[in-house]
C-alpha cells in the first residue's frame, strides 16, 4: 500500500508541474516600454486570447491574438490581430496600443515557480523593424476580466478543449455595436369616404407594333492564367535571406491572419515544386535537402488566390540547423514574395 501511495506521489507531481509549466495564462509586464496584460490560451502549436495595452482599467486597447508555441525550443511568436475593444478616460487624451505589435519571446522558468516570455517586438505590418523589447511575467490575476478567465481558470479539468477554445474565439473576433433605431412617425388618421363614380370614356383600341429584339453579342472569356503564367507576370519582392547548413532545411507555412480560403504555389528558382497548398492555422510543412540546392536558391511564393480578405499573407517559419526565422510573406495580383536561401 505504501508503495501505491509513494508511485501515486510522483506522478501527481510531476503532472502538477507539467500544469504550472503551461504557457497558457495571464502575464503582465511591457512590451515596447508599454503596460500590458496578456492572456494566452494554448490550442495545439496554435495560441489565442487577447492583449490589453492600458495606463489604467478605464484607459485601455483591446486586440484579440494568434500565434503559435513550438514545446521542442520553448518559443512562442504572437501578434494583435483585431481591434476589440477602445476605452478612454475622460482626463486623457490618448490611449496606449494604437499600433499593432508582432511578438516573439522565449519561455523560460528560471526558478521559484517564475515564468518568464523575453524577446522582441515588431510592427505587425513590418516584423523587419524592431520597436522594442518583450518582458512579461506569468501571474495568477490580472487587471481584466472576460471570456478567457473561465478557460485559463479550468484549462486543465476540461476547458483545453478545441471545441471550447475556437468557440470562444470566434465570440471574441465580433465586436457588439449599438444599433440605434429612429423613432417612427406616428401614422396619420384614416378617413373612409363614399367611393366617387368615374365616368368610363371610351378610346380607339390601341395596336401594338412588334420591336425586333437586337441581337444578342457573344462573349468571349479568355482562361484563367496558369500558376506558370502568375510567376512569370508577377513583380518578385526581396523578403529576407536565410543561410543554410546542416543536411536540410524545414519550413512551416501558416494563415497569418483570419483563416480565409488562401492557397499558395511555391517555385525554386524558376520551377514549380508544390502547388494548391492551403494556409490554415496548422502548418503545412516541407524540408529540402541542403546538397540538392544552389550556392544560391530563390524560394519564391505566389499566390494563387487573395482569400476573402487581400492580399495573401503566409506565416512562414524555417528551421535550419535548431536555428529558427521567421517571415510575414506577402502575395497579390501584382508581386510575388521571395526568400534567398544561401549556403554558407
């Protein structure tokens, strides 16, 4: 019995600190010098939840966030997708979080039960510029309340369902507007009266005249361009370069923003290697053999459609050699995104 009891000792430990590890919670801290509590729910590799950049609980923005965790480096990348919510005091003129910020940080546990995310942030529209740094810590309450309290309170009893999860994220990515209906006029009174006898005169009956109908023009519709056709039309935009050792290279391509029905075609240099891949939240992955590629190698992306919301943005992480990059790819009718892959 003493046995059972010493085996059923660990195992609970070790799964209460595998629950005290979960980047899923509220931390505060700043990001860019800037207040800011943080709510992050783990789905997967993918994450959720939201952002309040405030100076106080009635002068804040609201943003909902994705991103994503990687376990294997404890690293997680998120950015403020949509404006939910703007609060502003009366005595202040501005409130903080007007831009948008992309964040990338490291999980890390450097003792006494403290979690920490240190890192980056960037321009959501230019993850190139750098405007500060990410420092926040994991804390059992935070300033704010909503939806996201009743996962991160029962995450690990039921509440890391997907189900539950996406549900409440689609909740939070509507904002409710006051509808405001005008006030109806007050209809007039209806007087009936005696009907009034119409003399009827009589008229010569008229003749239609039969109009011969013009004729019909054809039209001609041209085909669609082939993906072969878009490549070669389309402006190539420089991205970023990524140099290569080791024996391969991985990439991750996701849906950087609302998942809308985006698909890609990828080229290296000037051929076609994968094409109608569909961006969704979950990573469609590939590797490619360092020795099979060039001293120099574009990796070109074209978008096949824009989604319902232009243009095509792609995710795109590349691991090469335990080492990550990351890159916002942008695709329209017009450019087409390009990665320079260099062997060093």
């Amino acid at each position: 019995m003493k046995k059972y009891f010493v085996v059923f000792l660990v195992l609970f430990t070790i799964t209460s600190f595998s629950f005290a590890q979960m980047i899923t919670g509220i931390w505060e801290g700043k990001i860019d010098k800037k207040k800011v509590e943080l709510k992050i729910i783990q789905n997967g590799d993918s994450l959720t939840g939201t952002s309040y950049y405030y100076e106080s609980s009635n002068n804040y923005r609201r943003y909902s966030i994705k991103g994503y965790f990687d376990p294997n480096t404890n690293s997680a990348i998120w950015w403020d997708d949509q404006l939910i919510e703007e609060r502003t005091a009366k005595s202040i003129f501005s409130t903080p979080g007007k831009i948008p910020y992309l964040s990338t940080a490291d999980f890390n546990c450097p003792g006494s039960g403290k979690m920490l995310l240190d890192g980056n942030a960037a321009l959501k529209d230019n993850p190139d510029k750098i405007k500060g740094p990410v420092d926040l810590q994991k804390t059992g309450e935070g300033v704010f309340h909503d939806e996201w309290d009743f996962v991160i309170e029962n995450y690990t009893v039921g509440a890391n369902d997907p189900y539950i999860i996406d549900s409440i994220a689609t909740i939070t990515s509507t904002t409710d507007k006051e509808i405001i209906v005008p006030p109806q006029k007050p209809k007039p009174d209806i007087i009936i009266n005696k009907p009034i006898e119409k003399t009827v005169e009589k008229t010569e009956p008229v003749i239609k005249q039969s109009i011969p109908k013009p004729e019909e023009k054809k039209i001609i519709t041209s085909p669609a361009p082939t993906i072969e056709e878009k490549f070669v039309s389309r402006k190539k935009v420089y991205t970023m370069e990524i140099p290569l050792v080791g024996d391969s290279i991985e990439l991750r391509f996701y849906d950087n923003a609302e998942i809308d029905g985006d698909s890609i075609s990828l080229f290296l240099n000037d051929k076609l290697i994968f094409q109608h891949i569909r961006l969704t939240a979950s990573a469609y992955t590939i590797k490619l053999p360092v020795s099979e590629l060039n001293e120099t190698t574009e990796l070109i992306m074209v978008a096949e459609n824009l989604g319902s919301i232009p243009p095509n943005t792609s995710y795109m992480l590349a691991i090469v050699n335990n080492k990550r990059y990351e890159a916002m790819l942008r695709s329209t009718e017009e450019t087409s995104a390009v990665i320079q892959l260099t062997k060093k």
